[in-house]
C-alpha cells in the first residue's frame, strides 16, 4: 500500500493506508520487543506516530512520497531481521 501511494488515489485509499501502516507497525513494535530488537521497535514506533491517522501530519506530497518510500524499504528490511532471529523468553 506504500508503494501504490506513490500513484494518485481517492482520498480514502490515503485513510486505509494510514490504518494498514499503524497497526502493521505496532504488530512489528511487539515482534522487535519479543525478540530484544529494542532499537527496532522505536524505529517503527516512530512510523506509528507518523502515519496515525486519528491526529494526521499535514506534510507536503512529496514528504509524503519519501515517508512512503522509507516506510516500505523499512517493513521489508524489518521482516528480514525480525525472522532471522527466534523470540527470546523474557524474565522478571
């Protein structure tokens, strides 16, 4: 949905995608955090806040374009390093 982003939508493609990106981040967010990847669950945390569509950032089209673009090479180098590496069990 990033990548189609790129091409001209009705508005409520924009929306969707919005929604897709948070929730996709926040499951990537818990994937990092089981699996001790800190760093990476803040990267996509930031992605969350981003792409939220209940407070939007009213950022130019071309932003955008390059927030899309970043947005997807980072959840397929997230899916990358998140399924090399097994859950780790986490202690108290």
């Amino acid at each position: 949905m990033l990548i189609g982003a790129l091409a001209s939508f009705p508005f409520v493609y924009y929306q969707l995608m919005n929604w897709v990106v948070v929730g996709a981040s926040l499951v990537t967010v818990q994937q990092a955090y089981q699996r001790n990847m800190t760093a990476l669950g803040w990267v996509f945390a930031l992605v969350a806040v981003v792409f939220n569509p209940l407070a939007p950032l009213y950022l130019r089209a071309d932003v955008w374009q390059v927030a899309d673009i970043t947005a997807s090479v980072l959840f397929v180098l997230s899916f990358y390093f998140i399924t090399n590496k097994k859950p780790q069990t986490r202690t108290a």
